[in-house]
C-alpha cells in the first residue's frame, strides 16, 4: 500500500518556526511531484506549496511565499516544508500528497496519496 507519512508538527510561539517532514513508505518519491496542502478549523483545504518531480520547480501560495520553503532529499526519499515568521493564522493541520509526473499544481484533485495531516498549532 502507497503511503505518506507527516511528522514535525507541534506547538510553537508567533515568529517561530518548524521543519515538516513528508516520507514515503512503499515507494520512491523519485517518480512524484509533491505538494503541500492545509486545512484550518472551519475552513476548507488550502494549496500551500509544491515541488516537481526533479525538485527544480517550486510554487507557493500568496499567504506563505518568502516564510515557507519546500525541498527534497532524494537519497532520504523525503520532501521537507520549512516554515518560518509563523503567524497564527497558520495553525492549520498540514498534509502531504503526491502525484504521479513532473509537474505540481497546487490542486488537491491531481494528487492521487495523501497523508493523514500533521497539526501544526501557532500560538502564544
């Protein structure tokens, strides 16, 4: 069974941030573009950011460009979404997904694996 797996997400203080770690299990994220995406209480999901298959493209939503970056490791078979200058507006619960292909757009219907979403609560 193809699976993703989020982790690193907690309890942190405005301005600070967090490492969220996205692995696979079963596969190689070599053959997949990965997104992230998120889900506050109340609100419905919100593209946060993409990487490409080759990791050579990234994109990010309006909300989070110049605090967030997305990376990938290969050799771990692992996407990262490094968060900084985190704002309370971004406590949501944060999910990996993939799809098949190089390209990644920032659309929950093109992804075909989803994690079960990590919370990342921001709050002093």
């Amino acid at each position: 069974q193809l699976q993703v797996v989020e982790s690193g997400g907690g309890l942190v203080q405005p301005g600070g941030s967090l490492r969220l770690s996205c692995a696979a299990s079963g596969f190689t994220l070599d053959s997949y573009a990965v997104a992230w995406f998120r889900q506050a209480p109340g609100k419905g999901q919100e593209g946060v950011s993409c990487i490409s298959r080759s990791g050579g493209t990234t994109d990010y939503a309006d909300s989070v460009k110049g605090r967030f970056t997305i990376s990938r490791d290969h050799a771990k078979n692992v996407v990262y979404l490094q968060m900084d200058s985190l704002k309370p507006e971004d406590t949501a619960v944060y999910y990996c997904a993939v799809r098949q292909g190089g390209a990644c757009p920032i659309y929950r219907t093109f992804y075909d694996v989803w994690g079960r979403g990590t919370q990342v609560t921001v709050s002093s």
